[in-house]
C-alpha cells in the first residue's frame, strides 16, 4: 500500500489508523507535524534545494504481516535481501536479525536462547503494543520530536525499526543486527529505533543500509535513541552504502548514565548528501563516551557531513571522537562535531581527531570543530590532519609488486584501520573491499 505524495495531517492520522495506535502516539505525530511545518530547512550545512519533500512517498507497506520465518518473506523481497547474504549472517554471526523493506519490517527474530535471558527484540511498532509502558517512558525521551526539523518529520511519519530491551546484568555475546532497504523511487523512510540497555548489561547492535540506484532522490530520515543505564555498556555500528540518489539525514542520541559506556562505529560510504554526528548526554559521573567514523565523498554529486557531539552534564565524564574521511573524483567531506562540558563538571576528558585523506585535486574536505568549555578543572585535545597519498609511498610499494591500484588500496586501508578495527571480522573484510570499489570509482 502506497499514500499518495506529499505530507499533510490526514496522511499523518491514516498512518496512525493503520498501525492501531494508543491516542498518545497520534497527538504526538500530530505535534511532530505541526513542528516539522514550521522549521526551516537547516542552511548551514550541505545544500537540501534538489530535495522535493512535497514529491516524496510518506509510506508504502509492501507486506501485509512481518514474518518471523524466512521462508514465508514473499519471495521478490527475499531475493533482495539474500542478495546481500541476510539468511547465512543471522545463521552465523548473530543473536537477531531484523529487515525493513521500505516503510515496514518484514521479517523480524530473536534467537530462543536469548528470549529465555529476557532480552526483548521486536520492530518498533510491536514494542509499542506489546510493552507499552516500558515504550512510552523513553519514546521521544533523548531525541524529542522539536529536536530539529527532520526529527520532528520522522516523530510525525514514523515506521519500522527496532525496539531493544536487555534486562540487568545480560551480558549478550552475539550482535543484534537489523537492514534497512529502499527500493522503491522517491520514497522517504522513516525508522525508529530505541535501544534500552539496563544496568549492567552488554549490547552490539549492527545496522546495515542499502538502495539501487534510481533516477529521482528518496529520503532515509531515521531517529535513534539509546538509553545505557549504570554500569551498562553498548556498542551501536553502522555501515552505509546507499545508493548516490538518496539523501541520508539522521539524528542519532544516546545517554549514558554512571560508570556506562556508548560508542558509535559509523561508516558513511553512499548516500547524495549525509548529515549525521551521533551524539552522547553523560549524564552521571564516570560515563564514557566513543564515536569512530568514516565517511567517504567519491563523485563530485557527493556530500558526506557527519562527525560526533559529547554534551558531558556530570564530573569525571570522558569522550573521544575520531574521524576520518576520504575525498575523490570532487567529492566533498565536512567534519562538523561539537564537545561541551557545562559549569560543575570537573576532571572531564575530551579527546577529538579528525583526519581527512583527498585523493585528487578536485575534492574538497573541510572541519567545523566547535567546543564550549564552561569548567577550568578539565583535559581536552583536539588535532587535525589533511593529506594525499605521497608518491614516495606508491613508488615503494609498487617497487614491491604492487600495482598502482592495490598500493593505493593499501593505503587507504590503513588509514581507515581505527574504524574497521571496531567492526566483527566478517564485516571488517566485506568494509574493506568496499572501500577499495568506492575509491576505485570514476567521477
């Protein structure tokens, strides 16, 4: 099922019918609505003028039931995600697999071994009906619906994504993992993803995201919330390899309360345009907080602007963020990051690298560093690098029988090494040959 283009209330309340959602959920789609119509669209980073919001597709339902049965997926829908190998990883690699295929999960599961500990794994909308209580209390909790205006567009429009408990003190040992996919034209996708990781528990939760190439722009527009309580710790990694037609603009959030630690492993290969800076709220003494990226600009149409934001509130906090980019055939990179330390917050660590790689003389990479210390009592160091790949370093390596291809790939993956280093080791080597087919493209 497919609304007609363009955004109004009655898509809104027709999304909200269908989904047979409490009255709380549709007077806050409503509000998101009425807030999204009012903001401007942001000016200060990347241009959005070639992104028609009024041509956009808000929903399109391409099941009529999730499945959690990968034999009873319909079967075009399966073929596209055991083309990205879906079926063999969940086998293999991970505790839970989930798959959203435009505006809906389709196929959705958590392992019986890890059902038993109380874990709980479903698609947002389930988690809605089935803990409504537990949804509730932290929904719009860390990234509210005025947040930004394409916050305030996906609180109004929302659909799919994940919705994450662990109970305290489950230390789960295999990585959750959900995809996302958009295969239709000029559609706008809207997941939302909650993760609530509770006192002394352990997550890594992967996210993959992919789209054909397609002649008009979509939009991907997800929000992710994540709430790390005391002593917990949780690792949230994503890799994606949209298609260049497709603007990718996120807000991703987490607080971490005493003593937990969040990280964010964010690799950024496709997409027209990206605006993404995950950010950390330390909240309680002893919070730690980690966001590794690298984003990657290979045609002159691309506009990769991402970074990291650490907002400590609480003494004895630390946050580093590193990250790195690579330019080529006139792609664009902007490392765009913020790190604020409030009145009070004494014996806080901060640490910010940024390091940008340009591999011609048509590309452009540049940083918006912005720190706002309001404590003397604090440690913070922010460095920054541009290079090229030196000539020397070729010559050698291909002195050694390299060609000048497989030098320059070598290169280029070990300076991306902090990243892939923090990835599972399947992932690590499909992240590599990626790279090598993203920087070997032609403008």
């Amino acid at each position: 099922m497919k609304i007609q283009r363009g955004l109004n209330k009655e898509i809104v309340r027709s999304i909200s019918e269908q989904k047979q959602e409490p009255s709380w959920m549709l007077d806050l789609r409503i509000k998101a609505l009425k807030t999204f119509e009012s903001m401007p669209v942001p000016s200060w980073g990347p241009s959005l003028q070639d992104l028609s919001l009024d041509d956009l597709y808000y929903y399109l339902k391409p099941v009529k039931k999730k499945e959690s049965i990968w034999d009873e997926v319909p079967a075009d829908i399966k073929k596209t995600f055991e083309k990205l190998n879906v079926p063999q990883q969940e086998q293999e690699f991970f505790a839970g697999v989930g798959a959203q295929y435009e505006s809906e999960m389709v196929y959705h599961k958590l392992k019986d071994e890890w059902k038993e500990q109380g874990i709980v794994f479903l698609d947002t909308d389930s988690g809605l009906k089935e803990y409504p209580d537990l949804f509730k209390e932290y929904f719009g909790s860390v990234v509210p619906y005025a947040d930004n205006k394409f916050a305030a567009l996906n609180s109004a429009v929302w659909s799919g994504g994940s919705f994450v408990y662990i109970p305290p003190g489950i230390q789960i040992t295999m990585p959750l993992q959900t995809y996302f996919r958009i295969e239709a034209e000029q559609l706008g996708q809207f997941e939302r993803t909650l993760i609530i990781v509770d006192e002394g528990s352990k997550l890594h939760y992967l996210e993959g995201c992919t789209a054909p190439w397609q002649s008009t722009s979509s939009l991907h527009c997800g929000v992710v919330e994540i709430i790390a309580k005391k002593n917990a710790r949780i690792r949230y990694s994503t890799i994606q390899n949209w298609s260049k037609n497709i603007y990718n603009l996120v807000t991703k959030r987490a607080v971490a309360y005493q003593d937990s630690v969040v990280e964010w492993i964010f690799g950024s290969l496709g997409s027209k345009v990206t605006m993404e800076y995950p950010g950390v709220i330390l909240k309680e003494p002893g919070a730690r907080a980690e966001i590794i990226s690298i984003a990657t600009a290979t045609t002159k149409q691309q506009t990769q602007d991402s970074g990291g934001k650490a907002i400590h509130l609480a003494p004895n906090t630390s946050s580093r963020i590193i990250s790195k980019s690579i330019s080529n055939n006139g792609g664009v990179n902007n490392y765009r990051g913020l790190v604020k330390i409030v009145p009070g917050a004494i014996g806080c660590k901060s640490f910010v690298q940024c390091d940008a790689l340009i591999l011609d003389d048509n590309s452009k990479a540049d940083a918006y560093p912005y720190i706002d210390v309001q404590e003397p009592d604090v440690q913070i160091a922010h460095e920054a690098r541009v290079s090229s790949i030196e000539g020397e370093k070729i010559f050698y390596l291909m002195s050694r029988g390299l060609t000048k291809k497989q030098a320059e790939a070598l290169i280029v993956n070990g300076f991306i090494e902090p990243f892939v280093k923090q990835l599972p080791p399947e992932y690590a080597i499909e992240m590599e040959r990626l790279m090598e087919l993203e920087v070997g493209e032609d403008s």
